[in-house]
C-alpha cells in the first residue's frame, strides 16, 4: 500500500467518525429546573391565599428555554421545591437510547418527592426543531412548562440569546448574519408559547375531573401567550370552590424590526384545548411541524392542538412603531367565550431603544405595558376544518419509507368513556381496559426481573402481564386509534394523541368504525411527515344517543427502533388521567438501562 492510500484510507475513517459520532463541535450543556410555588399569571395582582399558588418552574410562567445544538449532550437537574411530587418531560424528545430520562411517572422513574431532585441525561440524536418541556403529573404542566429549542447547528442560533453573547457561528462570511436551518433563510426568532388559564385551583379542578360530579370538561377561563393573557381581570367561568379574582396588566409582546424576517416558533403547550393562532395583517409561512422540517405552506391561521409546535416565517413588513393584534380562538369546542391575546409591535425606525416593553419578564419574554394595538384589525377565525392542511404538506425531504407496503401488524385502539365504580367516576377504557396502574416504576420493575416482560400477546396486541403493547426491535406497526361519543353530550370529540420515544406518521383517516377488511390499504395522507402530536378530528359530528359510538379514526405507522417503555397517550391532560394512554414496551431485549 503506498502511503497516499494510508492517508486517504486514515481520512475516509476520520470522516466515517464524524459521520457516526457527529460530534465534533457538541458540547454538555446543564440546565436547572427549580421547581417553586407561586402566584399565576404572573403579570395579575391576585387575591389569591397561599394555597391557590401553582408550581413553576424558577418562579416563573413559561419557564426559561433550553437551548441547544443538535448531537448535544444535555444534563437537566430538576429540583423540587414545591410541595407536591412531580416529575418533568421532554417532550417530542425522543430519549434515543435514554427511556429512564423520559419523565414519564410510575413508568419510567418514581415522582420526585418534595425536596428531591432528578437528573436527566441525554443526547439529541438526529432531530432538532420546536419542542417543549413540562410537568407529567397531575395537572401540573398547566403551570410548570417552557420552551426546548434544538439548533441543527450553531448557524441557526439567534444573536441575542445566552446573555447577549454571540455563539459561535461559521456562516456569517456567506449569508451575513441571516440564521439557517435547511434552505430556510431568516433574521432572527420568537417564541410564542401558548397555554391556558384557569381560575379554578387545580386540586379542585383534579378532584372534579376525577370525581363523581364530572360532567365534562370545563375550558380554560383565559389562554395565555407567554404567559399572559391580555385581559384587564380574570375569573372563573364555571363550577368550582376557590374562584380567583386577578386584576392584570400588560400583554406578551413580541417585538420585531421592520423589514426583518422571523421564525416565530409556536408551541402548544396547552392541556385541553386546540386553538386557532393568527397575527392580524401578517400571513404566515409554516416550515416545521412537530421538529420536522416542511415545505414551505402559507397560512394566515395555525391550528394548534395541544402537544403541537409550528416554525413559520413570518415577514415584518408592517410601518415600524405600528403594532397588531396576536389572537387565539378556541376550536372543537364551542362552549366557552374565553380569549387570549398578545402584541406583535414593531421597533421604531433608527431606534435602538425597544418600545413599551419591559426586557426580561420573565427572563427571555417580553411584556408590554400597551393596553392596546395601536391598529385594531382583529382576525376573523373560519370555522374550524376536519384535517386542517395536514392532507397536504409534504417534509421537506421525502420519508425513504415505503407507506404503501404492508405492515407488521395492525394495533386497533377503541377508547371509550365508562361510568365505573360504585360512585360512578368517569374513566376512558381502551379496548375495555382500564390504564396501567404501577407503584413501582414499571422501567425498574424490569431491571429486577429482566424477564418479565415476554408474555404471550393477546388479540389485539396487549400483554397482560406488564400492562403494555409490546413492539420487536423493527417491527411495522400501524396504531388506528379511534375517537367515540361523549357520555354526557352524546357528542364527538377530538383527541391530540403524543407518543413518547418515537414519532408516528399519519398515513390514513376515516369516519365511523375502521374496518380492517376495506380500510387497510387506505392512504389519506400523500406525504407522511413524521410527528409526535396528532389530532385525532372528531369525526362524525352528528349527535348520537348513546355514549362509545365510535365517530371516526386516525392511522398513524410506527417503525419501532428505540427501545424503551414508551408513554402513547392524549395530551388533554384531564383525559390522560382518565385513563386514555397505553404504554408502548419496545424492544425490552435492548434497552441500555436494563443491560448496565
Ligand atoms: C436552584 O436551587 C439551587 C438550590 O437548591 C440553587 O443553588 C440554584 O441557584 C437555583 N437555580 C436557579 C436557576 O434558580
Ligand atoms: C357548557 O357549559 C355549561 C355551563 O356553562 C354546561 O352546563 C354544559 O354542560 C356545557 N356543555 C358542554 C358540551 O360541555
Ligand atoms: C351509579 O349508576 C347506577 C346505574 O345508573 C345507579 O343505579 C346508581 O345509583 C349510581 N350511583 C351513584 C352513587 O350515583
Ligand atoms: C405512582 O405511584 C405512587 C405509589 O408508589 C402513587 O402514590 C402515585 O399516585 C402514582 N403516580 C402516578 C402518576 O401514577
Ligand atoms: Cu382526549
């Protein structure tokens, strides 16, 4: 071999390394979650007694953003100084070889006591994009959630962040300061998170979810965008013992430059409803869903469901100092009034000082003291559209997957709403039964017994033993998950389903009862793109006289390659602790925490 070879065969390895380490410029990063009670929202003078406080995460609503570079490795301490246990997850983070820092409770660790911490460890392997973290236990992440961005390189880091410092960037000789993710171009980025408000405690409002006077849900009394609300006073809307009476001032600002283009990244870190989003006067281009990357898709409305997040590039072309209404609009369900709004204002010309807004409140969100938009357009919302566009984007880089073969196995999941007990409490059964129930974290009820967990499958491809759906290492699965009437309405509602561990993709849908015989080579979607969160539409919309009719289903595909116990649940929280999750058992043989 002549020494050109050696060397060419020495860079080939090096460059095999790189590939497959991907890590030349990762760094660790530790991040701390202090969990701490306090009064809710944040901007309102409540009148509220000490034990109206909510937990948040260092005394604020939402908590600081994670930030972070693809391929990092990521240390998050989460300390509770609350008084309630809790647990927190990442959520659309997929825990590639990493299940015991997933959050979920009694699944993948034990709740983390008052006084006690936890330390999540992991690695962002292969997805970067919008995400969020929060709470997993009881209704806590109403309150306790923030922002989890993941740059796929330093180049798309926006300047202004990390205390002013400008990371490291190797593009600004080429594209000047313009940040780039993809063939995507933009100035600079926002978040606008999205979240609800009750004013109802939430012990009260667990109690009544969970108790025998349910009668459905009760909406949000106001929806918060970065954590405010825009409404001078708030107060409970419906039923419930301590009603908070909160006086507030100021809305979210969101501040741009004219002539400037954002990537406003919007998170729905919302547990009940789907809501519309709009910025009067300004068309949106969406370019993510879910930490997927899109073409590109113009809107002047997002839907968001709760669990989801959207990246769309929103072009400031609007005459600086002039300011817009951001508003929310409640869809799927027509029983409330509550609304929620923010401000997008735009920076006077030549001024480096910021308008009405006070910087840092909370850290890295801004608020304005302007009671109003100076133009009062408000957008009109349409009626809300059964798939919305999800029928017709595409990812920006066509799936090598082949959704038209065959699956594995066809996984058919029928939740229905049930009377049980004899204080007839409302649960939601999947398949007739109730929901996994674990006092020991069912991960470590593995590490004791490594075996447990290859039971025989029952039909529908439950394993009794474990309380799971087990899935092989490469497995196909395809889950139809299906959505049935109401007990108390008889009517039909929505259900935003979140996978933890691993994305799905939505390839079919339809109204009624799936049918595997005439429905399973039914392809509704042209373009899979893979997601964590998605609505299941409601479906038929037609009332029915009894509860349990199924209205209609949704197909998502699983390709099962991250083993782990993996929570499969709908992000209504209030449904979820209903019972309306199944955990996914993936691959056993190979998880990494079983095997050290
Ligand atoms: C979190 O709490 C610890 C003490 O438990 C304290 O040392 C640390 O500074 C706190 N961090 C933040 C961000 O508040
Ligand atoms: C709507 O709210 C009213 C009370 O404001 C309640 O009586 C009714 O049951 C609710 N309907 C639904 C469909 O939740
Ligand atoms: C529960 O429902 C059954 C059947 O409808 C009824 O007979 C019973 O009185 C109910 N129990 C309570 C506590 O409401
Ligand atoms: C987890 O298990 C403990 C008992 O070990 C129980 O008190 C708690 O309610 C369970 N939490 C959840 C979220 O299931
Ligand atoms: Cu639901």
């Amino acid at each position: 071999m002549h020494s050109a070879d050696h060397v060419s065969v020495f860079f080939m390895l090096f460059l095999a390394f790189i590939v497959m380490v991907g890590r030349v410029d990762a760094k660790e990063r530790t991040f701390e979650l202090n969990i701490t009670k306090g009064p809710w929202p944040m901007n309102c003078n409540n009148e509220q007694q000490q034990d109206d406080q909510v937990m948040m995460i260092n005394g604020q609503h939402p908590g600081p953003p994670i930030r972070a570079t693809l391929n990092d490795d990521i240390h998050v301490v989460v300390r509770n100084h609350g008084d309630e246990p809790t647990t927190v997850h990442y959520h659309g983070i997929l825990q590639i070889g990493t299940v015991e820092s997933d959050g979920m409770p009694n699944i993948t660790q034990s709740e983390i006591q008052p006084g006690g911490e936890f330390h999540a460890r992991f690695r962002l392997i292969g997805q970067s994009g919008t995400f969020f973290y929060h709470a997993h236990v009881a209704l806590q992440d109403d309150s306790i959630q923030g922002p989890f961005i993941v740059y796929p390189t330093e180049d798309a880091w926006p300047p202004n962040v990390n205390g002013g410092e400008l990371e490291k960037r190797n593009n600004v000789e080429q594209e000047g300061l313009r940040l780039v993710d993809g063939p995507y171009r933009y100035d600079d980025e926002r978040i606008v998170q999205l979240s609800e408000y009750w004013a109802e405690n939430p012990h009260d409002r667990i109690n009544y979810y969970l108790g025998a006077e349910y009668q459905g849900f009760i909406p949000a009394d106001q929806y918060l965008i970065n954590g405010h609300g825009g409404s001078a006073s708030v107060s409970a809307t419906k039923s419930g013992k301590h009603k908070r009476q909160s006086a507030c001032t100021g809305m979210s600002a969101v501040e741009v430059a004219h002539g400037k283009v954002y990537r406003v990244r919007v998170i729905g870190a919302l547990s009940f409803s789907t809501l519309g989003f709009s910025v009067a006067k300004h068309k949106m281009t969406i370019i993510e869903m879910d930490g997927t990357l899109i073409e590109p898709y113009e809107t002047d409305y997002l839907e968001v469901s709760s669990g989801q997040r959207y990246s769309v590039l929103l072009e400031a072309n609007q005459a600086p100092g002039s300011s817009y209404n951001m508003d929310v609009m409640p869809f799927w369900i027509t029983n409330t009034t509550a609304t929620g709004r923010g401000i997008l204002t735009y920076q006077e010309q030549e001024s480096e000082s910021r308008l009405d807004v006070a910087e840092n409140f909370p850290k890295d969100f801004a608020l304005t003291t302007q009671q109003a938009a100076t133009d009062a357009t408000e957008f009109q919302f349409p009626e809300p559209v059964n798939q919305w566009i999800f029928q017709s984007v595409k990812p920006l880089e066509e799936e090598k997957l082949d959704f038209n073969a065959k699956p594995d196995r066809t996984i058919v999941l029928m939740p229905m709403e049930h009377l049980v007990g004899e204080m007839n409490t409302t649960r939601w059964l999947i398949n007739g039964r109730h929901m996994p129930v674990h006092e020991t974290p069912l991960l470590e009820q593995l590490k004791n017994d490594f075996h447990a967990g290859h039971n025989e499958r029952t039909s529908d491809g439950f394993d009794e033993d474990l309380q799971t759906y087990p899935m092989k290492y490469g497995e196909v699965v395809d889950v139809v998950i299906h959505t049935t009437t109401l007990i108390n309405h008889g009517i039909c509602a929505g259900h935003p389903w979140h996978s933890h561990g691993f994305v799905h993709y939505p390839i079919a849908h339809g109204m009624g009862e799936y049918n595997h015989e005439t429905d399973q080579d039914l392809r509704t979607y042209e373009h899979p793109v893979a997601k964590d969160t998605t609505f299941v539409y409601p479906g038929t919309t037609a009332l029915a006289p009894e509860a349990g009719i199924p209205c209609g289903w949704t197909k998502v595909r699983v390709f099962a390659n991250n083993p782990g116990l993996w929570a499969f649940h709908c992000h209504i929280t209030g449904h979820m602790l209903q019972g309306m999750i199944v955990i996914i058992e993936m691959a056993t043989d190979q998880i990494k925490y079983l095997q050290q």
